[in-house]
C-alpha cells in the first residue's frame, strides 16, 4: 500500500514542474480538478493494459515494468530543456502531462499492485501539486522533475531486484 501511496505522488511532481511557469491561469481549480481526473483516468487503462500483457508474459512481466520505470525516470532526469511559456490550451495541457502515468501504471499493472490506492493516490497528489504549483510560484519545477525521476528509476532498479 505504500508503493502505491509514494508512486502516486511522484506521478504527481511533474505537473507541479510545469504548472509553476505557467502564466496565471484564469481558473486554476478547474484545471486542477481535470489534471487529477487524468492522473487517474491515464493510470487506469495503464493497469487495464498491464494486466492484460500479464495474462501473456508471466515472468517477463517484471522485467519489462522494470525496464519501462527505469526509462520514464531517466528521462525525467535527463530532460534539459527549460520550460517556455505554451502555446497549448492549459485543459489540453493537462492531458499531456498526464499521459506519462499510463507507462507507469501499466508496470503496476504488470506487477500487480492494488489499482485502486494507486489511482485514488495519483489523483489525489495530482490535484494538491497542481493546485498548489497554479496558485503559489514557489515552487520550481525542473529539480523536482529530477528528483522524481530518480525515484522512478531507484523503483525501476528495485523492482528488479525484488522477486
């Protein structure tokens, strides 16, 4: 349960990386709120898709969730590119930086772990970080885009470790 809780907030650190350069946004609830049902939304048939590969690759199946957190984290980490004020609406925005929750859930899904604490916790720190990154601009995003890559990749590394 735990896993679940800490990889939901991580999911979850991205959105305050982009979020805090953002220009004011007009309605940043609102945002908020469809950020969170994304983080969840993308997640599910994350899980739905992990769980279906599984019924075909038993064994395989940790490997591949290990190997697909591993690259989501060291992109994460090595991504240099410094945010720019978007040209994209923010709702569609949302939908982008959601997207990157389907790979990690759909390793989740490989490894099984409980969908639903996972998904209630995305879209819970989803809507806390997005909320707190559009309102507050003290938050700055691209270390905490680091950090959390690093802890996909430490989980990717012990994910294969673990049996």
């Amino acid at each position: 349960m735990g896993t679940e809780l800490i990889a939901g907030l991580l999911t979850a650190l991205d959105v305050v990386a982009l979020y805090s350069v953002l220009p004011k946004i007009r309605f940043p609830l609102f945002l908020a709120i469809w950020t969170a049902f994304l983080h969840m939304l993308f997640p599910l048939l994350g899980f739905l898709a992990g769980e279906w590969v599984t019924s075909f690759i038993v064994e395989g199946g940790r490997y591949i969730s290990s190997i697909l957190l591993f690259l989501t984290g060291a992109h994460l980490v090595l991504h240099q590119q410094k945010p720019t004020s978007t040209l994209i609406p923010p709702i569609l925005l949302a939908i982008v930086v959601s997207v990157d929750t389907f790979s990690v859930s759909l390793s989740f899904g490989m490894l099984q772990l409980q969908k639903w604490i996972f998904l209630m916790s995305a879209g819970f720190f989803a809507l806390l970080c997005s909320y707190i990154a559009l309102k507050s601009k003290f938050i700055q995003g691209p270390m905490l885009t680091r950090i959390s890559g690093v802890c996909l990749m430490l989980m990717g590394l012990l994910t294969l470790i673990n049996k």
